[in-house]
C-alpha cells in the first residue's frame, strides 16, 4: 500500500504534476493510526489514507493549501472533545506534510552571448532547459539546443504554469516572432530583453496581430532586475533572479533587514 502511494506520487510528479505526501511523525495514546502512516494528494485524488474522520479531513486541507501555497509544513493536533477537531479519540498526533512539485521548464529563445550564459546559470537548478536558435552554426554547441524556425520549434514546445520563457534572440524580427509563438499559452513568466522603445514596438507588433491587452501586460520587458554591470553573464543573472523573485515569491530585500529568515 505504502509503495503504491510513493510510486504513484513520483510518477504523477514526472509528469509535470504537484502533489503532497503527508507522513504521520509522532503519535500518543489512542489515534486512527500510528507514527509513519502516510498518505499523499495530487489535485483532487487522495491516495492511502491517515485514519479516516476529522482528523484526516482537516489535513487534507491542510495538503491542498500547503500545494497552493508551495510550502511544506507541521501539524499537530490533540484528539480530545476539548480541542479543535473535537475528536473523542484521547490521543495526540503530530504529522509533516511535504510539497513536491515538478521540475520548472525554461524555454530560451536565442543561444547568443546572453542565452548561453543563461543557460549556464541553470544548469545546478531545478529547471529543465531548453535552448531555441535559427541558425545553424550554433547547431551542438549546447547539448539542450533545437535549432529551426523559432515559429515551428517554441509552438511544438510544452508550455504550462511552471513554464519560464526569456527571449534574447539576434534581433528584432525574431524577437517578435518568438514572443507571438509564446504569449496566450500560460506561461508563468515571458520576459524578453531591449530597450524601452524596443520593447513598446514589439508591443505594439503584438497588439497588431490580435493579441488582448491583458496578455500584454503579463510580459517582463525590458527583462531582469536593474543589478548587472551589463555584461551578458550578469544580464543573464539579472533575468535569473527575476525568474527566481517570482518562481519562490520571493521579496526584494536584503535578508538583513527581513526580521524572519
């Protein structure tokens, strides 16, 4: 039963799902069940099982919120008529419940200066990468590149809510083209690099090929957080911490002065 509910959960992950494994850590007195029952969440589906009643459906709540949230968590609960679960058990348990999520995709449209550098930054990240480029030349310089009509290549792509794009193609034209073969399709984030007026005409080209507003102002350009010196390796820095600030919903503070670290 235990085996069933682990591979089940690593499969489901695998497959680009979220889910939550619940473990039973210390139980007292008289409980459903005892210390290294577990079960997990995926979505909607339960599997296994904690004890059944009160107890089980408030930490399945819990697991639901603990995968909205992204965090891990303790519970502890007393199972007395007294307390919060008004349970008549007598006992005590004390549980953890643990997020797994799936590994996020990074799509790079462009293997320049900036994505190759980018590209390097992730590769000691929970982030599956891939590369997207036209021309030829850079076909085997990366081992994660598909080289082919940015068009053809980012539309057969999977994209989904865990789903990070950046755009540094050569120039404008393909910049644009890979920014219409990636917005609308739920990305969690597209962030293309240029200047102000650079990105206000993509904009513009954009609006012009019926994309809606709102997609529109879903978009990071000019891409990155205002921190590098300019040159690719810290541009492709600065774009990774944005990805990070939003990925971990993070802050921007230095954690000197974030009193809880």
């Amino acid at each position: 039963m235990e085996r069933d509910i682990l591979e089940r959960l690593s499969l489901e992950v695998k497959n680009g799902k979220a889910g939550v494994l619940i473990t039973l850590t210390e139980t007292q007195g008289s409980v459903p069940r005892r210390a290294g029952a577990i079960m997990a969440v995926v979505g909607e589906e339960v599997l296994g099982t904690i004890g059944g009643g009160k107890l089980e459906y408030e930490v399945i709540k819990l697991g639901k919120k603990a995968l909205e949230d992204g965090k891990s968590q303790e519970f502890s609960y007393v199972l007395t008529p007294e307390e919060s679960l008004g349970m008549s058990c007598g006992g005590s348990a004390k549980g953890f419940i643990k997020v797994f999520k799936p590994q996020y995709k990074l799509i790079i449209a462009g293997g320049g200066h900036i994505g190759r550098a980018l590209n390097y930054h992730c590769r000691n990240l929970n982030f599956k990468v891939t590369v997207v480029d036209d021309r030829e030349e850079l076909r085997g310089t990366m081992d994660n590149i598909v080289i082919g009509n940015y068009s053809d290549v980012l539309k057969n792509l999977e994209v989904d809510g865990e789903t990070y794009c950046v755009v540094v193609t050569k120039g404008h034209p393909t910049d644009n083209e890979a920014m219409l073969a990636l917005i609308g399709r739920g990305a969690r984030y597209i962030g293309m690099i240029g200047s102000r007026k650079k990105s206000a005409g993509t904009m513009a080209t954009l609006r012009e090929n019926g994309i809606p507003q709102e997609e529109i102002e879903k978009l990071y350009t000019p891409v990155g957080l205002n921190i590098s010196d300019g040159t690719p390796e810290e541009i492709a820095l600065e774009i990774l911490s944005e990805i990070l600030l939003l990925k971990n919903r993070g802050t921007l503070n230095h954690r000197r002065d974030v009193k809880k670290c």
